[in-house]
C-alpha cells in the first residue's frame, strides 16, 4: 500500500532553518510528481511546492520562493523540503503528497514550529 512517511519538524527559532523529509513506498515512486503542504492552526491547508517526476522540475507558492527548496532522491524514494529563514507564520503541520490515478495520498504529517 502507498505509505508516505514525513520527519525532520521540530522548533526552531526565527531566521532558523529546517529539513523535512518524506520517504515513500508502496508505488514508483520516480514515476510521480511529488507534493509538500502545510496547515497552520485554525488555517485551511496550502500548497507549499512541487517537484516533477524525472527532470527534477520544481515550483512554489509564491510567499516561499527564495526560502524553500523542494528536492528528490529518487534512489531513496525520498522528498525534501529545506526551508531556510523560518519565520513564525511558517508555524504549520507539514504533508508530503502524491496523486497516484486521481486518487490523493497523505502522510501524517510533520509539526514545524518556529518560536523564540
């Protein structure tokens, strides 16, 4: 079954940096284009960035350019986020997600907190 697992949040303070990461399973995975998102509380759930299957090509919000960088290991069936000069309002749960046949995969989820 298709399995998407994220780690890395954490706290951190402003102007910190973190890496998320989300191993998948379950489906070929260098086949897919692959999702983040995020949720702050009380907030609906936002795009954050996408990275293309094989060319590595990638986009994002456009509040996040310049401070986030999504990438792929395809050998490790493997997805990042850096995120670099964190800010409070970052302050959200972060997903992985793929589309696999019109159907929309999630993992649980990683807690970032950016707090002084």
């Amino acid at each position: 079954q298709v399995q998407l697992v994220e780690s890395g949040g954490g706290l951190v303070q402003p102007g910190g940096s973190l890496r998320l990461s989300c191993a998948a399973s379950g489906f070929t995975f260098s086949a897919y284009s692959m999702r983040w998102y995020r949720q702050a509380p009380g907030k609906e759930r936002e795009w954050v960035a996408v990275i293309s299957d094989a060319s590595g090509w990638a986009n994002y919000a456009d509040s996040l350019k310049g401070r986030f960088t999504i990438s792929r290991d395809n050998a490790k069936n493997t997805v990042y986020l850096q995120m670099n000069s964190l800010k409070p309002e970052d302050t959200a749960v972060y997903f992985c997600h793929v589309n696999l046949r019109n159907t929309n995969y999630w993992g649980q989820g990683t807690q970032v907190t950016v707090s002084s």
